[in-house]
C-alpha cells in the first residue's frame, strides 16, 4: 500500500542550493567572507519566501542584527512546522504559512509596510521529493498527491480522477513541455486509480516514445501536474509583482528557479522591470517609456564543486537585481 500523503517525518534531509551566493546577493555583499571578517551586522526586514527546511533563513540569521526580523513564508505544513521551532529559539523570526503570492497582504497583516531584501528558492525541496508520501516522487511509491500545502486543496490523484482527457493533455503540455503529450494523457486516462505514482509513472514510461538517456519518460508529466495542481507559475507571477510594492529602494529581490517556465518568467520580470518597457515594447520604433523598478539583474549559476556534492542543484539559477530608489 502506497504511503499516506499525512506523513509527518521532519528528519529528511536538504540540500540548500546556491546558499552564501543568495544571502550574499540579498544583502548586497559581495562576499560572506568579508562580512563575517569585519564582524558588521546588517539591520532590517527581510523575508524568505520559501523557507522550505530554512538553510538560507538560517545563513541570513547570522548576519542581522538582534533587532533585525525576518519573515519566512511556506505552504507545506511540515516546513512551518520546522520554521515554528525556529522561532521559539530566536524571536527576529515571524512565521507565516501561506503561499508567497500572498506577501503583500501577509506583510500589512504583521503591520510591516516595506523590507529591505526578499529572497526565494523556488525548486521542490529534497524532504518533498525524498518522502514517498507527499507523491512528487515517481521513484517511491505513495499516493498521487504533490499539494505543496496538504492541509487544503485538491490532490493530483483527486483531479485525475475527473479531468477530461483534452485537458489533461493542454496541462502536460503547457506545464511540463511535454511533446507527447496527448497519447501520455489518454494512457492516464485509461486507469482505473491514481494511488499509486510508481503505477502512474510506469504508464507514462510505457505511452512515451521517446527516452532521453538519463532522464525518466514521467519528468516532464509529473512536473506539469505538479505546477498545475499548486498553481506555482501564477503565484511567480503575483509574488514577483508584489515585490516591487513591498521592497524598500535599494532593497534586494533574490529568486532561485529549477526549470525553464519559471526562470523565462523571472527573466522577463527583471528584464522588463530594469530596462523600463515590457515584453514586445522593444520591437516599436519608438518603444513607451515606462517606470524602471529594478537596476541591473546578475545572473549566478552553482559551481561545478556544488553540483558534484549536490546533484538536484544542476539546473538551478539565481537571480537578483536592487530596488531602485526612483522610476
């Protein structure tokens, strides 16, 4: 029997991808190192967006001062309560459980009006992956789940059950970039239960004609399923935007992205934002002047030493560009 979505194991172990490069970039230092050395410590809000098993919070925290306060955002109930434990031992720490496209009205909640960095790691973290029971995993088996937040919302398993097969086919294609994606919706349509993923995993791999070497065939649908059913590239969308209202100028905007859809969205918002028109604006004669938000975007990939220790980091980027004190 696959295992239950309700799991509460806190012991799975993370990896925190691109971890001094994002403090670093967030609180506009060049090196850790030098920061560490001169004994400085940065005062002002900050948030982590996604606090996940808290690696990047927890870097953070070393650099701010006791007055400083950090507020970390996560949908997934064993990451807050992971983060909870964190601030019972250090009172800088405010916790919200909600999804980062919430950060504006989350903040004016706290009573906080601006912060002066924002950082956020988008990927699906390895305690997710690894715990056969959430169900993002098509190497173990469990329920066909993958809720980011399990107390609320509807299951893959549960959507599966009562999409059509038409749009079944448009998510695993728009999603997930799946070329074949219609004849893999129609194998999944043609079970009779979702809760299993190793079952579901193994009809894709069997309606799949084409294998990449070192990829599995279910990738690309699982994935597609996966940002659908969280509605992660719209919450991007509205988190990113929001941004833009809550940082205070010369504050940082810091996001880690893991595959194509969302650092194309990424992308595009620094470009637009800095560059003071929006996408397509540039191909008029005369493109509309528009407000710029953002300075400069930087663009940092992990190191080859990083990736050897950590292979899930392999296809990360880290983006981060200031707040800019006039538009």
């Amino acid at each position: 029997m696959p295992n239950s979505p309700n799991t509460q194991n806190l012991n799975f172990s993370h990896e925190t991808v691109l971890l001094n490069e994002t403090v670093a970039g967030v609180l506009a230092v060049k090196s850790l190192n030098d920061l560490q050395k001169s004994g400085e410590k940065k005062l002002g809000v900050f948030v982590d967006a996604t606090f996940g098993r808290g690696g990047h919070s927890r870097l953070l925290l070393n650099f701010l001062t006791d007055d400083s306060t950090l507020v970390v955002f996560d949908k997934d109930p064993q990451a807050i309560e992971v983060a909870n434990n964190l601030a019972k031992t250090d009172k800088r720490v405010r916790v919200v459980h909600d999804s980062f496209a919430n950060i504006k009205s989350a903040l004016q909640h706290l009573n906080i009006d601006s912060v002066d960095g924002i950082m956020a790691d988008l990927g699906v973290s390895s305690p997710q992956l690894d715990d056969a029971g959430r169900g993002f995993s098509f190497m173990r088996d469990g329920v066909v789940d993958m809720r980011m937040d399990t107390s609320c919302g509807q299951s893959v398993g549960e959507w599966l059950m009562t999409v059509d097969e038409q749009t079944l086919a448009n998510v695993l294609y728009e999603y997930g970039e799946e070329r074949h994606s219609r004849r893999i919706a129609r194998a999944i349509k043609q079970m009779s239960d979702y809760n299993s993923t190793l079952a579901l995993a193994e009809v894709i791999k069997k309606a799949h004609p084409n294998w990449q070497k070192g990829k599995h065939p279910a990738t690309q649908s699982f994935q597609a399923m996966r940002i659908f059913i969280n509605n992660e590239l719209d919450d991007v969308q509205i988190f990113l935007d929001d941004c833009i209202k809550v940082l205070k100028p010369g504050g940082i905007l810091a996001v880690i992205s893991f595959h194509s859809l969302e650092d194309r969205i990424i992308k595009r918002f620094f470009n637009n934002h800095s560059k003071g028109y929006h996408d397509g604006d540039d191909k008029l004669p005369i493109p509309p002047i528009r407000p710029k938000y953002f300075g400069k975007p930087c663009r940092i990939a992990p190191s080859e030493i990083e990736i050897k220790h950590n292979l899930r980091a392999r296809s990360a980027y880290l983006r981060f560009a200031p707040r800019l004190s006039r538009c």
